[in-house]
C-alpha cells in the first residue's frame, strides 16, 4: 500500500470510530476518504481493482449495509440505531485495521 492508501485507510478508521461512538453517520463514498481516492470520476463506477477495502465485495460492510436497509430504513439515516449495528460497525473498522497490520 502506498503513502496515500494508507492515509486514507487511517481516515476511513476515523470515520468508523466516529459512527461506533455515536457521533457519526455513513455517507458511503461521500465521507469515506477511500472512496473519494479510488472514485473513478471518468466512468462514474468504483475502481475495485485497486481500492483495497472493496466494500462491494466485502462481507462486514455489506453486513452493515443489509442490516440497516432492512431493519432502519424509515429511520433516516444510516448510523447506529441499534446493538447489531454497533457490532457490524466495529467489525467493518476491524477489517480496515487489518489492512494495516498487511501493510
Ligand atoms: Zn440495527
């Protein structure tokens, strides 16, 4: 990984700290410093190739996607509302964590 992966893998972990905390929600790519790195803006479409999360692919994300698509959807936004979204949110951190620890 390089320089700029790894600092916006740390971003990305600070953002995930913040929604298990309680103070902040999930704009998907419009607050995840990832994102924004491997947002392909030419072809509209994410870059999987070379982001090294791939939240599409990735089980924990779509865990905490799923779960409040099912559960909280009339509960506006995408944040904890409840304990197994603070369990999903703390394993999608974990897994950015380790992608650290692999370099
Ligand atoms: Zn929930």
């Amino acid at each position: 990984m390089d320089v700029k992966t790894k600092e916006a893998v740390h971003g990305s972990i600070k953002k995930w700290n913040r929604i298990i905390a309680g103070t902040g929600i999930d704009l998907g790519r419009y607050n995840c410093p990832l994102c924004q790195l491997f947002f392909n803006r030419c072809q509209q479409m994410y870059n999987s190739q070379t982001c090294p999360f791939n939240c599409f692919g990735d089980a924990s994300y779509r865990k905490w996607f799923k779960h409040y698509d099912k559960e909280h959807r009339k509960e506006t936004d995408l944040k904890i509302h409840c304990p197994e979204c603070k369990e999903s949110a703390i394993a999608v951190r974990d897994d950015l964590k380790k992608l650290l620890e692999e370099g």
